[in-house]
C-alpha cells in the first residue's frame, strides 16, 4: 500500500492588517524569539532561523503579488518546504514578537525550517522562512547507508507501537548488496520521474525489483521516502508511519538495503529507498 511523502510541501500565505511593528530587520529577531520560547500550542524549537540573501529576494518578490513557489524560482532559491507571511498597514514600532507569535506561530516555530528572508516596503513587511535543499551527496552513499542501518537496528532493538499493532524488540539487520541495488534502482527511477510508489514505471512491485538484483528471498518489504535530507529524518519518518514502522520492526526479516537519488528539478528533491529480506 502506497503510504504518503513523509513531508509534504507547505505553503502559508497568511495577511494581517492593523499590525505594529518597528523595522523589517527586526523581524528575524522577533521570529527567533518566537522560535525559542513558543507560541499559543506550540513548544519551542532549536536553532535560530539564518537569514539568506535569496530568501530576502523571495520576500521582495511576493511584495509584488507573486505567488511563493514562483518567487522561489526566480529568485533562484530551493526550498524542501516553506511558509510566507504578509503584514499590512504596519505603524512605525511596535510588539514584533507578540504578533508574529500570534499570526505565525506555526512556521516560526517548524524545526525543519533553517533560513528566513523579509522585505519592507512603507508600512508593510513580507517574510518568508524555509527549510532550504541540501541533498545528501552522492559520495557519501555507503556511509549514509550505514548510518540508516545504525538508526534502524537502534529502533528494532527496543519494543514499540507501530500505530495499533505492538511490535517486541527484533535482532538486527545486516545490509546486503542485492537489497542495496534494488533500492537505489527504485530510487532513481523515482528521482528521475519526479513520483513516489512502490510500483514502479515499467509497473515493477518491489519484489519484483528486488528479485531482478537477484536476492532469492523468503519475505521482501519496502518503505519510500521523498523530501528527506538526512537519514535521521528518514528513520525518524518511518518510525512515525504505521505501515513504515512496522516493516521496520517486523521480526522476521534479517536484512536490508537503503539508496538515495536526487534531483534537484523536482520538488521533493531526494527520494529514499528502504528494502527489506528474508533470504532462503
């Protein structure tokens, strides 16, 4: 069963009228006060949000009426996910914190998001923050590749819920080169064809796939991932999926494969193959 990207685009265009606030350059300390302190329903995160020149190129953009992925390509700025914000009619000073925590709670205090750009124009101020594209390279495959086994073995090794069904802890997997070489087939296929299925283009199932790298095998199992850029988001997003997690937990399987593609013309960027085995 095809599961949903574990992140998703996100766009927020919100307006606020009637607003105070003092000067745009203000606003990326504001935000980051919001950032680490939290707002109405949600905690604090980590990281202060960078200012990026690009990002400011983007706000200049919207500040024209254009729409936030098309600002985002002329400005020439990759993002994973993003959010904007327009204030309107902003007086000369006034509380910046209080109101980006009331009217942009939620992407102010997004832990994915890294950068954060503004424009001001007269009484309005445009913002907009964004988790930028920072692919994993490709030179660091076998070491990413470890680095899933790490965090999937460290899952397995301790018992866990997988939505309504309890999983006991497992033994660990080993990585095996078939189920490496089918995944990043699947992986590059989905990078090159901007998608994200267990079926394939050429309608390939992925035991199907992991037949053709030639692993004979007794139970097969597959998780995909698309917009991740670090194993720890890939782990961590599984983990957070009922039908991930519980290909990830399953005792009966004694290896894997895990391979990335990127492409940078697409949204998602960077798509994740996770393969699972039982040999015979």
């Amino acid at each position: 069963m095809t599961e949903p990207p574990v992140l998703r685009q996100m766009i927020v265009l919100l307006v606020v009228a009637l607003t105070p606030l003092t000067a745009a350059a203000d606003v990326v300390q504001a935000v980051n006060k919001v950032r680490a302190h939290g707002c109405p329903g949600r905690r604090g995160t980590g990281a202060p949000l960078r200012e990026n020149p690009r990002l400011n190129a983007v706000a200049r953009q919207l500040s024209r009426g254009i729409e936030l992925r098309r600002a985002q390509r002329d400005a020439g700025y990759h993002a994973v996910a993003s959010a904007s914000l327009q204030i309107s009619e902003v007086p000369a000073n006034g509380d910046v914190e209080r109101i980006v925590g009331q009217q942009f709670c939620a992407p102010s205090t997004e832990p994915a998001f890294r950068e954060i750009g503004t424009f001001r124009r007269g009484t309005d101020v445009w913002i907009a923050v964004a988790q930028p594209f920072s692919p994993p390279a490709a030179r660091d495959a076998a070491a990413i590749s470890r680095r899933v086994l790490e965090l999937t073995n460290e899952a397995r090794s301790r018992a866990r819920r997988c939505g309504n069904t309890s999983f006991a802890a497992a033994s660990p997997l080993s990585l095996t080169a078939p189920l490496e070489r089918a995944a990043l087939e699947h992986s590059k296929d989905m990078a090159m064809n901007s998608y994200m299925d267990h079926t394939g283009r050429d309608r390939s199932s992925p035991a199907d796939r992991i037949t053709r790298a030639g692993y004979k095998w007794r139970m097969v199992g597959e998780n995909l991932a698309s917009g991740i850029m670090t194993p720890e988001e890939a782990v961590a997003g599984w983990l957070h999926s009922p039908h991930h997690c519980a290909n990830l937990m399953t005792p009966g399987f004694t290896e894997m494969g895990v391979a990335f593609a990127v492409n940078a013309a697409t949204d998602a960027g960077v798509y994740w193959t996770q393969t699972f085995g039982t040999p015979r």
